[in-house]
C-alpha cells in the first residue's frame, strides 16, 4: 500500500511517519499525500496528534521514523527556517514588540537578499488588503481584537507566499459568529491565493464545511481520509460515523445475508433488512455488527400509512424530549427495542401541522438503503 | 476582594453582624470596604522604616548640602559653594568619572556574562531550574567582605592565578594589574553582583513565548536572526532592570574600592567616606554624594529612553 517516495505532484507527503516523546506516541505511521491547491483538515479529539502532525510538516519537530516529504523531496533534517511552509498558530504569536505593518514584513525582512523597503512596503499592502486589514497599518498588536489580530497572523504567513500555508486551531478563539464569517474568508482567500491550506481542528463542522479532504485522527493515527460527503456517508467505523455528524448506532449481529439484502438481528430484538453494498458485503453470517442511522435519514409520522412501503425497519416509540433547533427539530425517542435515539426532522411545511409533542406516540421508519452497517469496534 | 463580593451578596447577614458587635464590626467594615485602607495597612511597616530610614536622612543630607563646615561645627547659612567645589576641583570630576567608569564596566561586564547562564537555564533547562537558579545565586550566601577577600586571595601577588601562571611557567613577574587597580575592582564587582543580573535576565527570558521563537523560525529566521530579531528584544526589560540594578549601587560603593582597588582604583565613594570620616567636612560628602544621585539617576532615566527608543528598531 505505502510507496516508496512522494508522487511527484503532491505537495506534502507522509511515508510512514512516526513522531515518540519518550513513551508516548504522538503520531504513528502517518501515511498521507496532500495534492497541490488542495485544502485539507486534520480533525480529532485533543491529543490525537493533530499539532503533532502539522509541526512535522513545518520542520519544529522531525519524525522519529519514517519520512516527511515536501514538493516531492526528503526533508527529514532540514531546520524550519528552510522549509517553504508557513505556519497560523493557535494562538496567533505576533511579535509585541512590533506594530503590525512590521510583524507582517518580518519574513520578508529575512530574506536574503533583502528587498527594497519600497517592495516590502508593496508586499505588505497587498497581503494587509487581502486580509481585509488595509488601513491599519502602524497599530500596536495589543490594540487589535481577536479577528483583527487572527488576520495579521494570516498576512504574515501569507506574505512569504509559501507553498503550504499550516492552521493550527487558527479560529479556536474567536467566537461562533466570527469564527463563521472566518471560515468563509479563509476558504475564499484560499481559492483565491491557490495555496495548499492544512488546518488543524477539533469541530467537525469546520472541518465539513472548510475542506476538499479531511483527515480523521485517533490516537496519532490516521482513520480515514477522505473528502467530507464520504466520510459523512461512508464512515470507515463507528468512531468516524460518531465524529463526523451524530449518529445512533444499534449494536446486533448478522442473521443472513444474500447478494442484495443483509439482515441483521439487533440485541434488542428487533431485526433490520438493509440493502447490500460493497461494504456490508465484508460481514459474514453471525459477525458483530453496529447499525448506524443518521438522525436526519429516520421518518417521523402520527400514522403508519404515512411511512414509506419499503422500509427497513418500522418501530412505535414515545417521544421522551424534543429541542427546537429552528429549521430541524430534534427529538429524543424511546423504543422498548430500539432504546433511545435521535431525530431531526425538518419543520413542516404548512404552518398549521404540529410538531410531535413530548410523551407523544409517533411511528418511525428508515428506508434500506440508508442505515450504514460498520464493524461494532 | 472576593470578601467584599461575599458581603455584597449576603447584605443581611453583614449588617447584622455590623450592629451587633459594635465599633468592631463597624471597623472590620470599613476595612473590608476600602481597598485604599487595606493596601496602606499592608504597606505600614515598610512604610514607616523608608520615612525614618530612608526620607529623613535624605533631607538632612540635603540640607547639610548647603551649609559650611567650621572645624566641628556647622555654618548653617545657605550657600551653593560645596556644589561650586564639586565642579571646580579636578580631583572629585576626575573620582566621579572613574566612578562611573568601573561602575559602567563592571555593569557591561556582569550583564555579558549574566546574559547565557540566564539564557542557558531558561531554553536549555527542563527540570529542576530552581536548583539551577539557587545555585548561581550561591555567592551571596556568604558575606559581602568574605567575597572581597576571596578575590584578594585569587588575584594577589601570590594568588591562585598568579602562582598558578608561574608555576606552569607562563610568567616570571607576578602581573600587578591584576590587583590593586580598577580591573580588580571590576572583576570584583561583577562576581558580587551577578545574581542581581541573572535573575531579572532569566525572568524576562522565561516570560517569552515560546511559539513567538517557533514564528520567527517559520519565518525563515536561522537562530542568530531569530536571538537579535525576537528573543533579545523581548528580553530588554530584564536587561535594562539588571543594568540598572548592578549601576545604581556599584557606582556608590566603597568596600570593593578600598580592599582591592588600590591608588589608581579609589572611587568617588571612597572619598565621600573620607569627607564623613578623616576630613570631617560633611557639607562636601553630602554635595558630593548629592552630586553622585543626580548624575546617577540622570543617566539612568536617559538610558531608559534610549534602550525604549532602540527597542522598536532593533528588527
Ligand atoms: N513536546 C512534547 N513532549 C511530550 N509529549 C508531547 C509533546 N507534544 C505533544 N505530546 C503528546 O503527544 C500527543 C499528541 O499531541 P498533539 O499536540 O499533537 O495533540 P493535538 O491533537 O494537537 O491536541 P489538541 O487538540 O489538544 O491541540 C499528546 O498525547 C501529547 O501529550
Ligand atoms: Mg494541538
């Protein structure tokens, strides 16, 4: 599976990369190519070695065993400040002692040769104005807010016009409505600019909605990588399904199977039919198995004829609570069978159709070719 | 301050308690209301020590400043001649420069090498920094005096280096640089005051943000680039605190001078010492030591505005 080298149009390339501290293993046999204009996020809970993964890219650490490759050559060994990667930190690390025209200048400074202070001043026009920050010119850094400060940090990462530019959690700190209005910028100056964007986060969402590709770690390693719509639909195992979106998953094992049904017998009893995919075909007759719905793909109504015909399965639970979200509404079901799990469902259409109330009686059903069946690890 | 929001929130109780215990309690409010009253309680002791330690000397001095001395007594009319003296007299420019002179290299001297063992124990130390940092400042734990006269034994005639230098056979003449004379009061100095200069550096090293190091790198700069163009600049408020930490008393000492300095070594201090003393003409030691301050405190305030000035332009 791991060739030898880096293909020659990807940018960054893991080959088997491993990074220890002493006993503890903050990234394993990373294998990874990341194509040329591509933006991509690492995504997993803390710890997981996200930072660990981006710090190898930049040259801060090197990899305990393996190779980490950029524009296709070997740079194990080669010291961060050769590297043509630029790095947003978390919590942005402008220089205080500079106002922001010269932290946004100071890579350019450090060229050799130096440019004329008349192209430097040029470059750090360009860059203020594409992060939106042209007239701000000569302010101190602790004059500036979150945002502000969040887009001197892009600017001067930008100015170097690196060939990869590293996120690490660069949104964390701003807060929801800001950080939205980030994401979008960023995604727009990314298309705009053409550079390979890698972004390091722990929301789900802004790895869905940001990214070509996003990888998904555990404990230093990779689980799957893939572009969000896959992952959302095809999740690897429970533990993407889980991370990516929510989930109900339903524990059972597999009571017959032919080319294009798969049946499954959950431990509540209950038994589903679903239709049989390239994935489902890797379970045998009497394997473990996790059945795994999306709240959004379960059908709610007040009477059976209302459910669709060809269902994989049709239930009566009780609605135990239920949360306005404003466009969905959440509901917390209960079955005898199923136990508890989740809906969302849409707010109908017409005004006058109520939502179910809570302790209401309500029939469920969802279709066969929705459930995914994953490995119950 | 989270007493005071306890007793917002409970207005009852306090009140209740206020009345029942009389001027007490009414005391105990008005010193758990009163931010002002609290710090100046805390401050009392230290306070009471600097009016008599510190202010009423300073304003004899002062005044003494502008009288005359009559044999053993004092001509108390106002009169700016002892100030006239310091000018006029070539002897106390001559003393005050050289003052300022081993007092400056001592400083430069100390703050050079305070400057990588502060750096040394801030980057390069991971654990147990406190027996790092207790460990340099292991030179005061023994008496001031005593450390003078380590030093005597070190650079003297037949001190350890002389005797070592001629032992090996690299010298035939003890070298008489090496004591009585100012690099001897220097070299004293700086191994006296060294702590007062690694601690305020180690600070200020230790303050800094390590992922503003990782930027600069990001940002292509090699090491050397990145000391001068992040790490030093950030560091400049504990170097400009250790300059003025070892300068300041340096300049005014006279223990160092007298046991090592020699003729040529001698300080202003010295001869203030010898005005309170043998010459017994204290309106002159206190124009003198007047004079000392003011210039003392003028180059320091300077020196503060310079070292701000540089400091954004150091990149
Ligand atoms: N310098 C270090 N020394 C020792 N262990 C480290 C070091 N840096 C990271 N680790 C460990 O490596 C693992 C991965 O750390 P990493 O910083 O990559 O996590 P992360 O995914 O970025 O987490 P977070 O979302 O909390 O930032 C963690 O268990 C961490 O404790
Ligand atoms: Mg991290």
């Amino acid at each position: 599976m791991t060739t030898k080298g880096a293909r020659p149009d990807t940018v960054v390339s893991f080959r088997n990369a491993s990074k220890y501290y002493g006993d503890v293993v903050a990234a394993r046999n990373l294998d990874l190519d990341v194509a040329s204009g591509e933006f991509l996020s690492f995504l997993g809970p803390s710890g997981c070695g996200k930072t660990t993964s981006l710090r190898l890219i930049a040259g801060f650490d090197q990899p305990s065993e393996g190779e980490v490759f950029l524009q296709g050559e070997c740079v194990n060994g080669v010291p961060a400040y050769r590297r043509p990667v630029n790095m947003v930190f978390q919590h942005y690390a402008l220089f205080p002692h500079l106002n922001i025209v010269d932290n946004v200048a100071y890579g350019l400074k450090q060229r050799s040769p130096k440019p004329s202070s008349k192209e430097i001043g040029q470059r750090v026009n360009e860059v203020l104005e594409l992060v939106q920050l042209g007239g701000f010119d000569y302010r101190r850094i602790w004059e500036m807010s979150g945002g502000q400060q969040q887009r001197v940090a892009l600017a001067r990462a930008l100015i170097n016009k690196p060939k990869v530019l590293l996120l690490d959690e660069p949104l964390a700190a701003l807060d929801r409505k800001l950080r939205r209005e980030m994401q979008i910028e960023l995604q727009n100056l990314q298309r705009n600019v053409g550079i390979t964007f890698i972004l390091v986060t722990h929301d789900q969402e802004e790895a869905l909605s940001m990214s070509d590709r996003v990888c998904i770690m555990r404990d230093g390693e990779i689980v799957q990588i893939g572009s969000p719509l896959d992952l959302y639909d095809r999740p690897k195992n429970r533990y993407v399904a889980d991370f990516v979106g929510k989930s109900n998953f339903f524990d059972g094992a597999v009571e017959h199977k032919n080319k294009s049904t798969i049946d499954i017998k959950l431990d509540g009893g209950s038994t589903v039919a679903l239709k049989a995919n390239a994935d489902s075909n890797e379970h045998k007759v009497g394997d473990r198995v996790c059945v795994s719905v999306r709240p959004e793909q379960v059908t709610l109504a007040r009477n059976q004829e209302q459910l669709p015909t060809d269902c994989a399965i049709k239930a009566k639970a009780q609605v135990m609570n239920r949360i306005f979200l404003g466009e969905q509404i959440e509901y917390l079901l209960r079955d005898e069978r199923l136990g508890e799990f989740l809906v969302r469902s849409p707010r109908q259409h017409a005004l006058s159709e109520r939502p179910f109330e809570i302790n209401e009686s309500v029939f469920v059903a969802w279709s066969r070719d929705t459930a995914l069946v994953l490995g119950s690890e | 301050m989270n007493i005071h929001r306890v007793n917002q929130a409970t207005p009852g109780a306090s009140l209740g308690i206020a009345s029942v215990t009389s001027w007490r309690g009414k005391l105990r409010a008005v010193f758990l209301r009163s931010e002002a009253i609290r710090g100046y309680t805390l401050l009392s002791p230290t306070l009471v020590v600097m009016m008599f330690g510190m202010c009423a000397p300073f304003a004899i001095m002062v005044a003494v400043s502008f009288w005359t001395q009559h044999a053993f007594d004092f001509d108390t009319t106002f009169t700016l001649g002892r100030y006239q003296d310091v000018i006029d007299k070539p002897i106390y420019m001559a003393l005050m420069l050289r003052s300022l002179a081993i007092s400056g290299a001592c400083t430069v001297v100390t703050v050079l090498l305070a400057y990588p063992m502060a750096y040394y124990v801030a980057f390069h130390v991971h654990r147990h920094k406190l027996i790092w940092i207790i460990l340099m400042t292991l030179p005061f734990w023994t008496s001031y005096l005593l450390r003078v006269f380590a030093w005597k034994v070190i650079l003297g005639f037949n001190g350890v280096i002389n005797s070592g230098l001629k032992g090996l056979g690299l010298i035939e003449q003890p070298l008489e640089f090496l004591l009585y004379s100012p690099t001897a009061v220097v070299i004293t100095l700086a191994h006296a005051w060294a702590a007062f200069a690694i601690l305020p550096i180690y600070v200020s090293l230790e303050k800094i943000d390590r992922s503003l190091l990782e930027a600069a790198t990001d940002l292509g700069d090699g090491p050397v680039k990145r000391f001068l163009g992040v790490t030093l600049p950030l560091s400049l408020p504990g170097i400009i605190a250790a300059t003025l930490l070892i300068f300041i008393p340096t300049v005014g000492d006279y223990v160092t001078p007298a046991l090592v300095g020699g003729p040529s070594g001698i300080m202003l201090a010295n001869n203030i010492q010898a005005q309170f003393g043998k010459v017994n003409d204290w309106p002159m030691g206190a124009a003198l030591a007047m004079a000392m301050m003011i210039t003392v405190a003028v180059i320091s305030v300077v020196y503060i505005w310079v070292t701000r000035k540089a400091a954004g332009r150091i990149v």
